[in-house]
C-alpha cells in the first residue's frame, strides 16, 4: 500500500476552492457536450437535406440508440461513483480494482449490443412503421431504418472504448482531456457527415448509412484519444489486466449506483418508443417533429449533463472525506448554473421556434404547422427540468440511484406515456404535447420529496469539514 500511496499527490476534489473547482472539472466536459449536442443537430441537418422520411428514419432509430448509450453512461455513472469515492478514502487499490472491472463490464456490454445489432434491428423498425395507422411510405422509412441502426449498434465499439477511457478520466479530475477526447470524436463526426452522406471529395454517396459510418467513425476517434490522454496524463490509475480475475462485490457495487442509471435512462428509450407509436398514427411528420424536438432541446441539456459529469465525482469525493460544506456549496452552485442554462432553453423554445425549424431543418409548411406549437409546449417544461435533473445527480453521487429510478419511471412510464395517449385520443395532436409540462410537475414534486430525505439522513449528518 505505501508504493501505491507514492504514486499520488493530494486530489485536488479535496483541496481546490469549490467555486474554482466545479468549473474547473465542468467546464470542460459543459464545452465538449455542447459540441455534442452540436453535432448531432448536424447530423439530423445533412439527413434532413435527404429527405424527410430519412429525417423519420434516424429519428425511429433513438430508442435503441438511447439505451445504447443508457448501458455505457449508467456504468460509467457506476464506476465514476466508486472510483471517486475510493480516491476520497485515499483507498487507491479498490480505485485500480474499479476501473479493471468496469472494463470488463464493458466488453460484455459490447458483446450484448453486437448481437443485436445483426438480430434485433428489423422487428425493432417493424414495430413502429408497420400496423394500422402506419406511414404511407414505411417501407422506405424502414430501409433507412435499418441501414442507420445496425452499423450504428455493430460497430458500438467505439462508443464503449470512450465511455470507459473518458469516465477514468473525470474520476480522477482530468476532465479537460475528456472535453478533448470528446472534442475529436465531434469534429470528426462533423467533418464526415456531408463527406459520406453526399459523397463529396471523391467519397461514395452513402446517404443515412453515410451519416451513421461518421458518427462510429467519430466514437472510434473519441475512444482513441482518451486512451492516450489516460496513458500520459492519469497517473492515479494503472490498468493492469496481469492474472485479473471479474470481483464480484465491486460489480454489484458499480451496478448498485450504475444499474438504476441503466435503466432510468433506457425507461427513456421505452417512452420515446412509445411516443413514436402514438405519434407515427396521426403521421410520420409528427414523428419527425418529435425527432427533431429531441435535437434541438439535447442542446441546452447535454451542457447540464456535462455540468453532472463534473460534479459527480466532487459529489461523491466529497462524501467519501466526510466534508459537508464542500457537497452543499457544490449543489447549489450547480443548481444556479442548470437554472441559467434551461432559462435560456425556454427563451428559444418559446420565441424562435419556426427559425429552428425552417432555417435548421428546412421543415416543410406541414412540419411547421406541428412543430411551432408542439416546441411551445413542450419547452415549458423547461421551467422546473433544471431542478430535477440535479437532484438525479445528487441521489446517483451518493449511491441512491434508486431515487432517480422512482422518479424517472414515475415521469415517463406512469404520467407521461399514458397522458399522452389519454390526450391524443380526446385533443388530437396537439393536445399530446401537453404531457410532457405534465410529467414535469410530477418529477419536480418527487424529486423535491426525495432530495429532502437525502439531505435529512445523509448530508446533514456529515461533518462540516473544510471548504
């Protein structure tokens, strides 16, 4: 233990100035999801310009994407809690055990996906476009479909590659070279879009399938680099696979905090599938619409999500060293943040709402008579989504993921899905909108009940601690 305890140098999650320290491991990862947000409002862009039935396409595609990434970011959520708190107890062997083993989660969870990929893809589609109410040219939207979805989900290699390498990164405070990993993976993606989508400089005109060999190409790159970025830069964590054995008790544990991630977020895949279903009977505009909704609001969320990358392990660090003041003082500031950010989101949504529809997606005029009121109403949930999504951070930091759990399935799968089938069959259309403000209400108030049971058995309790 004494060699072990030589390699490092006291972490800065217990010495920085909180305020200093948020953006500084924030920052970085707020800048790197923004410009993943960017590019994949671009990726919709270019597919928009194929066609709208290619724009349905990819946005069928986002259920089994979402829990493509559900199962790599809620590991990562997982190994980002026990690391960090393993380093706050100064326990570096479990921190190298940690990240062994949630490699070896990872490589499974590739396995998984890469079966799919060659078996679930068609009935997945099959599902969605075909049946009463189906779209006239669901046949079309199917081979898009498909094409998109199963070299997306053959070739998740990538994806995982930078899920782990990043996550070892912001564990241990090196969130800047996360934001350049997840910088070259973005630009990448972005540069070969228009290449492969419209076979330009020489290249195959691919069309969707164009679009999805740049988005793995991109992971790919993303994964590489921060490969290289933990090998020159991350000292505190020595992947050693030598006469590595799969420990039982630091699985559970990753997925103790990771698993209710897991599927809190793939809940998300199953409302969206859902939604698709409801939508796609009145047509496969609407669905469009509600693709398109998703795109445009990743871009005010995602730096939220980068916001909670940064914070999780101060959280959870803080935690482990038993500091009280350093949690709360990192909360609020987080809160304040969020806040700012979702305020700005309903400003758009509210007051540019057929810019972002015409000028970005060149949105016919049907497109833009569902998609102007759909993205006012829906955007009013922008008001309290802010405070919700913190307090999951929060919960998952200090190992009661559960709570997100309850809140997210009481959201999406008890109000949200059946008020959007209740209000498409008595308002048509655009009364469907309406349940997304309406599940809102229901997760602010769960969330705001759970966040003060943490705070009454768990933060309060701590010792102040240094600040």
């Amino acid at each position: 233990m004494s060699n072990e305890k030589a390699q490092f140098t006291e972490n800065k999650m217990g010495v920085m100035p909180v305020n200093k320290l948020v953006f500084n491991m924030s920052l970085p990862m707020m800048i790197s999801m923004l410009v993943q947000a960017l590019y994949n409002i671009v990726d919709s862009i270019f597919v928009a310009k194929l066609s709208e039935d290619a724009l349905t396409a990819v946005s069928l595609a986002f259920p089994l994407q979402t829990l493509l990434i559900a199962v790599g970011a809620g590991t990562g959520v997982g190994i980002n809690a026990l690391l960090s708190k393993s380093l706050g107890e100064k326990n570096y062997k479990r921190a190298n055990d940690t990240a062994r083993n949630g490699a070896f989660l990872y490589v499974i969870s590739y396995i998984v996906f890469l079966i799919m990929g060659f078996t679930a893809v068609v009935p997945f589609y099959a599902g969605q476009v075909k049946g009463e109410g189906a779209a006239e040219n669901a046949a079309l939207i199917m081979d898009y479909g498909v094409d998109y979805l199963s070299i997306v989900m053959i070739f998740s290699f990538g994806l995982f590659c930078q899920f782990f390498f990043e996550r070892l990164l912001t564990s241990t405070g090196k969130t800047l070279y996360s934001m350049i990993s997840q910088l070259s993976g973005a630009v990448t993606n972005i540069i070969l879009d228009p290449l492969l989508i419209f076979g330009l400089l020489g290249l195959p005109k691919m069309g969707v399938a164009g679009a999805a060999i740049a988005t793995v190409i991109g992971q790919c790159v993303a994964g590489i680099v921060a490969l290289i970025c933990n090998l020159k830069f991350n000292r505190e964590i020595k992947l050693d696979f030598r006469k590595f054995r799969p420990n039982g008790r630091i699985i559970s544990t990753i997925y103790k905090v990771g698993v209710p991630s897991i599927i809190m977020q793939s809940i998300g895949s199953l409302m969206v599938y859902c939604m698709n279903k409801i939508l796609i009977d009145f047509s496969s505009t609407a669905t469009a619409v509600f693709g398109v909704y998703f795109k445009l609001q990743s871009f005010f969320f995602m730096p939220i999500f980068g916001l909670n990358n940064g914070i999780t392990p101060i959280i959870a660090y803080s935690y482990g060293a038993q500091s009280r003041k350093r949690m709360v003082k990192t909360i609020k500031l987080s809160m304040v943040v969020a806040c700012g950010l979702l305020m700005v989101g309903f400003a758009a949504f509210e007051l540019l709402p057929e810019f972002m529809l015409v000028k970005m997606f060149e949105a016919s005029a049907e497109m833009v008579k569902i998609g102007v009121p759909a993205l006012r109403i829906i955007g009013l949930h922008f008001l309290v989504a802010w405070f919700c999504i913190i307090a999951g951070t929060i919960f998952q930091s200090l190992g009661k993921a559960v709570f997100s759990l309850i809140v997210s399935v009481m959201r999406q799968l008890v109000v949200l899905v059946p008020a959007a089938y209740i209000l498409s069959r008595i308002g048509g259309l655009e009364a469907v909108w309406w349940s997304f403000p309406i599940a809102e209400l229901m997760s602010f108030t769960v969330s705001t009940i759970c966040l003060v049971r943490i705070y009454r058995k768990i933060i309060k309790p701590l010792p102040e601690g240094n600040e």
